[in-house]
C-alpha cells in the first residue's frame, strides 16, 4: 500500500520541488516552518503546515519535534529534501522506530556514506579509483605527516569526515597553512554536522567534478540515470550544472558509469544516490585517469538535469522506491531510460553578490519583484514572491533556472540558459544573476574548457558588473529607488543600493560596503541594523565586515587587545571568518554572543582606545607625509591634462568663435564645488596614430565631459538636487563621438536610469568619429 501522507522535513524550493511530487502521486503533502519561516511559500503550498518550535537552522534540526509534527498530521512518511536531516542515520532510525518511512536509503547506507572515510575504502575493495588519503579521522599531527608524504608533488584536501556541501572543506598547498585550515574546517564540520573528524587526501588542482546519479530498489536491481557536469564551483560550492557532461568521451564516460554501479552494487544500495568523481585535466597522471571522492545519500540540488535529459521524475521515482515499488513497476527498468535528450544547465540563484577580490557579499531585504523565466525548455524552482522578506539564518539560494534544450549542440542550451537569466526580475535584494551571465558567456564555458578551481582563478573577470553583461528583458520598477534620503533595496543588477547619497563623494553610489543596510527579516536583525558604533564612556565599536552568524568569540570584557589580533569567528557562506581587531586598546564591552544573526556594519565589540603594544601585524615604517609617491604625483599630472588653465590654445581658440568651454557651462549649472567627475583620465583610442602624451593633451576624457553634481541645492534637498550632466567637448576633435566617449555616455545613461536622476546633456557636438 502507499503512503497517503508524507511530511516533508525541509525548507524553500526542494520542500515545493517535493510537494508538488508528492501531489502528482496522490499524496497529501504537509510542510513545516520555523518561527522566522511563518511567511515562507512552502507553508503555502502544502496541504498542511505544522509549526515547529525555534528559528533557524535549529528548528529543523529538531528531530523530536519533526517526529512529533508527523505523527500530530498523521503522516506515514518522511521526506527530508536535502541538507538538514538527509543523510541522518539517526533520525532515519527514529523514524523507523516510531513507524514512519524515511524516503532515502537505508540506515546502513547513510551510516557508511555518511563516513568519507569508510567510503573510500568501500570503493576501493571493488577496485574503484580513489586519490591517496588516509581512511579514517585523523589528528593534525597526522594531517601534517601526511602532507609531508606526498613529498610537493601535489597539495592535500582536509575534509569532514561526515561532510558535504563544502563544509569542512580546504584545500592546501603550503605547509605553514595546515594548522589553521585544519582548525577551521574541525570548528565547521562541528557546526555542520555535530562531528569535527577529518580526513586528508591527495588534492588534484586540475581536476572535473562528475557525478552519476544512481538508483536502487529493495529487490536489489541498480540502475543509472547517466552523469551530471559539477565543474562550475566557488570555493567547493555548485554553481551550475549540467546533464550530460560536455566534451567527455564515450569512454571515459562509461567507466566513470561503470565505477559506480560497481560500488553501488557491491552495498546493496537502495533509493537515490550520487556517486562522485574529480576527473584529472592536467595533473602527473596520465590519460584519462578519475577518482571516487564521495557518495551522497539523498536528493541532489542538481537532479532537475537528469529529470530534464531523460525525462524521469526523480523525486517521485524516490518516492515510489520508499514504498516498495520495483523498477519494472515504476517503468525504469527499459534498456534506454538512462539515454540523454540534448543537454541540460541549471545555475543557482544565490542572494549574494560576488567581488572581484572573490569574497562574497550576503544579501537580504524584503523582495520588491519577483518573475521568473519560462517559455520552453525553461523551468525555475524557488520560493520567491513579492513582498517576501528573506532571513539571513539559510542558505542564499533563491532559486534554481533549469533549462533543456534537445539539440545535440552545447551552446544552444547556453544560449537559452543566457536568455532565461536575462528574463528573471528581481527586484529589493541583491542576487548573482550578473556574475551567472558572466560565467555562460566565457569562452572556456562554452567550449568546456573549465575545472573545479576555474572560478576561483578567474573571479576577478566573472564578478565584473557592466552594460556589456547581457540584456534585461523585463520592466524595471518606475518607483523611486531614493526617496527622502530613506534606504531603499538593492539593485537586482549589481548589488549597490540606492541609498541615501553623499553629493559630495562620486563612489557614493557605489559604497556598497558602508552604506547597505537593507531590509532584514527579524526583529532582532532590525534592532541590530540601527546600532551605532559608540559605545561606552566614548569607545569606538569594531563592525562586522559581513552579514552572518557568530560561531565563537575569542576575547573577553577588559581584555587589551592589539591591531590584528582575533576577536572572534563568523560564519558567512558555509565558511568561517576570523574577525581581526582594526584597533588597539581596552574591551569595554561584548555587543554580541554565539549564535547571533548579524548584518553588516554591526558592531561586534566595543574598544576603548589605547596604548597596548606594538600589533600584530607587521608595524608600517614611519613615513614623510610631504612626500608623494610616484603613482600619485603621475595621478596629479593626468588630471591636470583635462583643467582648461592647462589648455590655453583650446580655450582661446574657443573663445575666439564666441563660446565657452564645455567645464564652464557645466559650472555655471551645477551648484559651486559640487560636481565630481567620471572618467576623465580616458582619451581617444587612437593610439596607433598618436603618442600617450598626445592624446593626453588633444583628447582630454575623449571630448566627453560627464558626472553628478547638485543643481539649486539650496532649494532642495541633497538628493533631490542631485543631476547627472554630460556635456561634449568641441574643442576636443570637433565634439566626434569617439569608442571611449561612447562608452562613457553609456555608462552614464546607465547609473542615470538606475539610481532614478534627472539628466542634463549639453549636445553639442560633430556626430560620429570616423
């Protein structure tokens, strides 16, 4: 008989992805939700919704209390997504124990594969290829040996033992740095999943995450559903997938297959599961030589690929399989049910916005739009709506676009992919939709030329935000993004918040780091956003750099501290951060304690500034400050290039026709002092033809003049007063328009739209350059 109801353990976009499969069988579906997910969609969506006691991460951890909430909505299973309780042996006993499935594997298997290291060794009794490691947990005395053996041939991977997702995971190539990673990743897996045991093995630098999606039923039978493309990560975290894996061959595809049906076979495996390999790009081994790394127990957040390629609903075969139904039953036992239909991507919308320096900033706010894509080929997973205010206590993702094409041709899927980025609104919070765009339009995606640490080594590139990064096909907003100098919600596109703005400071607009403080989604996070950091008798609080949760503090109340020194640890972006002290002194006071959500810029501690030693950080030799470095006085001079004082022939030859300079025109408009200019240190692309000095002098800010500045500031409020003015210069190449020029028009006409402007263009000009 089958299940009449299923509790679904989880949250967000895997609990619907759930629910809607569970529907579609006849199921009754009942979702539960924590004190700060009582406006989550998944409550909405269910049949029934059970509250749980808590908030956050913890309420659904609570395995009495899920256990509790079946049993009070009469559930005879148990669905637990991903992440959270999925891969528990524990609670899939408890629930066996109480008479509830767990729709997942076996206790056995979540025991064994919940072990990395009992894993490895599993694959390697069936001749499965596994790195050089040791199998067990290991101290750091023995994680340092181990480093040692391998002799600078290759870096070492520290991972948890009881690990996935990233956590309690780094990579190491420097021996000095094994202490801390080894200390960081213990502290995560403990967060993470109760146990700090690691293990160590070799760590291949160059290297194709692939992995094969593997089924099983109680009468033993295993089949495959072919492999899934990881490659695309940041920091060990998935950022897209894809189904099948491009420019692999037959076969090496086939015995990375082989591999794992070997070791699925060889436990009995039964339910669903993903079997992991890292494929050598370019390492010291030779040909087409790949690694076993891990098994996942449960649910994948990349199963839509392998549901789109070959047209097999994954969640609901789970399902099936739980209550006892063979493959033959649920119709997976034909000879080509695991034969891919074209290609398929899916990219994960995280809430983030990535910096070029590769750190990540976490956003948050109350979602002001929200659309998604869709069209043909096109499926997005999530849990978004207007006027959903997220919290900072989960995971970033948002939602999942999953599109298939049927051609054989990789770059129609990106191209449809691309397209269906482009028609995704978001409006009120920051997401990673640029950096995606940036990554489906890079030439090593499309001709697949890309590795697990790619991202890593070209974040610089791909967290570039500009008008070349792809269409917007949808509507902006026309609702002010500033008004009365009240902190609005950030822009969809980039991540910087329309703020209230400081006229006088031309980054303003830009000053994502000290200003953002967006909409959040609890009372104590909004009590937090409008702290200030002065403290105590005058001390001066040390802010927090990123939103995210306080793992362990390092210092105490009257503790001196020295620049440099660790005060505590964050967790932001399954990683931990230690928080260093900017400034010496006397701890007056302890803002926050472990388990705290905070935002950015909250401050943490509270310092009373004083002499306390040299810092810890190495000390700046003392320095003449009349002096000017050589980058600042070369700054000074290219600047002065663009003054009309330092362009006597142009400015005579200007006023000889009766005219006066474009800079004069602007000044009498703006009010005294207040316009800042954009990029007036370009010049004219010509520099096949002219010297730098040349164009310098000629073809000062390529005859564009451009910034904000505030008009009858007197009048009007700051932000009121606040223009864009964009004026061509005829003295520079008879006004032409020239690539540069143009560019910066663009961007200008760009910021003018976004941050919602007036605009002021003195037109006159010579057309197109040629």
């Amino acid at each position: 008989m089958g299940f009449q109801s299923i509790l679904v353990a989880n949250r967000g976009e895997i609990a619907i992805r759930i629910m809607r499969a569970a529907n579609d069988l006849g199921i009754n579906a009942v979702a539960v939700y924590s004190e700060d997910d009582s406006q989550a969609l998944h409550r909405t969506v269910a049949d029934q919704a059970v509250a749980l006691k808590g908030r956050g991460v913890p309420a659904y951890l609570n395995m009495d209390g899920i256990i509790e909430a079946a049993k009070e909505s009469n559930c005879d299973a148990i669905h637990p997504g991903y992440g959270f309780l999925a891969e528990n042996a524990a609670f899939a006993r408890k629930c066996a124990e109480n008479g509830i499935a767990f729709i997942g594997p076996d206790v056995e298997h979540l025991e064994l594969f919940g072990d990395k290291g009992r894993a490895r060794a599993a694959a390697a009794n069936v001749d499965v290829p596994i790195l050089k490691g040791i199998d067990r947990s290991v101290s750091l005395e023995e994680a340092q040996e181990f480093y040692a053996s391998l002799d600078g041939k290759s870096g070492m991977m520290i991972k948890a033992v009881a690990g996935g997702g990233g956590r309690g995971t780094r990579a190491v190539t420097n021996e000095a740095d094994i202490e801390d990673a080894y200390n960081r990743c213990r502290s995560e897996a403990n967060i993470a999943f109760g146990s700090g045991e690691l293990y160590v093995e070799e760590f291949l630098e160059r290297a194709r995450h692939i992995e094969v999606q593997i089924l099983g039923d109680k009468s033993g039978n295993i089949v495959h559903l072919g492999e899934r493309e990881c490659s695309i990560q940041r920091r060990y975290q998935k950022i897209v997938e894809i189904a099948p894996a491009p420019n692999l061959s037959e076969t090496l595809r086939a015995n990375i297959i082989y591999a794992a049906l070997s070791l699925a076979k060889s436990v009995n495996y039964t339910n669903l599961g993903t079997f992991e390999f890292l494929v050598s790009v370019k390492t010291a081994y030779e040909g087409d030589s790949f690694f076993f790394i891990e098994t996942n127990a449960r649910l994948q957040v990349e199963h839509t690929v392998t549901e789109a390629v070959t047209g097999v609903d994954i969640v609901q075969a789970q399902i099936q399989l739980s209550e006892g139904s063979s493959f033959t039953d649920i119709g997976l036992d034909g000879p080509n049910i695991s034969a891919p239909r074209g290609f398929a991507i899916q990219t994960r919308i995280n809430m983030e916005t990535l910096m070029e320096d590769g750190t990540v900033k976490p956003s948050g706010g109350t979602l002001r739009s929200y659309e998604v894509p869709n069209g043909p080929g096109v499926r997005t997973d999530g849990f978004g709506y207007a006027g959903y205010t997220t919290s900072p206590s989960y995971d970033s993702l948002l939602a999942k676009v999953i599109v298939h094409s049927p051609s054989p041709k990789f770059e129609s899927a990106v191209r449809r992919s691309l397209r269906a980025l482009s028609e995704f609104r978001i409006e009120g919070i920051s997401a990673n939709i640029p950096f995606l765009t940036n990554v489906l339009n890079h030439p090593d995606f499309i001709n697949w030329s890309v590795h697990t640490r790619w991202v890593d080594e070209n974040v610089a590139t791909l967290a570039k935000v500009d008008s070349s990064a792809g269409p917007k096909r949808w509507v902006e907003s026309a609702e002010a993004l500033i008004t009365n100098g009240s902190a609005q919600q950030a822009s969809p596109l980039t991540g910087t918040a329309p703020v209230m703005v400081d006229t006088s400071d031309p980054l303003a607009l830009f000053d994502y780091d000290r200003q953002v403080k967006g909409a959040q989604g609890s009372e104590e996070v909004a009590e937090n956003n409008s702290a200030n950091l002065i403290g105590p008798d005058g001390s001066v609080g040390v802010a927090a750099p990123i939103q995210g949760t306080i793992i362990q503090i390092s210092v105490s109340e009257g503790d001196e501290i020295r620049v440099g020194q660790e005060i505590l640890i964050m967790e932001a972006m399954k990683m931990e951060h230690v928080i260093k002290a900017d400034t010496p002194g006397i701890i007056k006071k302890i803002n926050v304690a472990p388990d705290d959500i905070i935002v950015e810029g909250h401050p943490l501690i509270f310092v009373e500034k004083a002499d306390v030693g040299d810092a810890i950080l190495e000390a700046e030799d003392a320095i003449d400050l009349d002096y000017i470095r050589p980058d600042l006085e070369e700054a000074y001079a290219r600047h002065a290039y663009t003054l009309d004082e330092n362009r006597p022939e142009a400015v005579a030859k200007r006023y000889g026709r009766g005219f006066r300079m474009a800079r004069e025109n602007i000044a009498q408009l703006v009010d005294e002092g207040t316009f800042k200019e954009y990029g007036p240190l370009v010049v004219a692309r010509q520099h096949q033809r002219f010297t730098d000095e040349e164009l310098r002098k000629n073809t000062p800010a390529d005859g564009l003049v451009a910034g904000i500045g505030s008009v009858n500031g007197k009048y009007f409020t700051p932000e009121r007063a606040r223009a864009m003015v964009i004026s061509y210069d005829y003295t520079v190449l008879a006004g032409t328009q020239g690539g540069r020029n143009h560019y910066k028009q663009d961007r200008m006409f760009e910021l003018a739209e976004r941050f919602k402007i007036p605009l002021v263009f003195f037109t006159e000009g010579g057309g197109g350059r040629p």
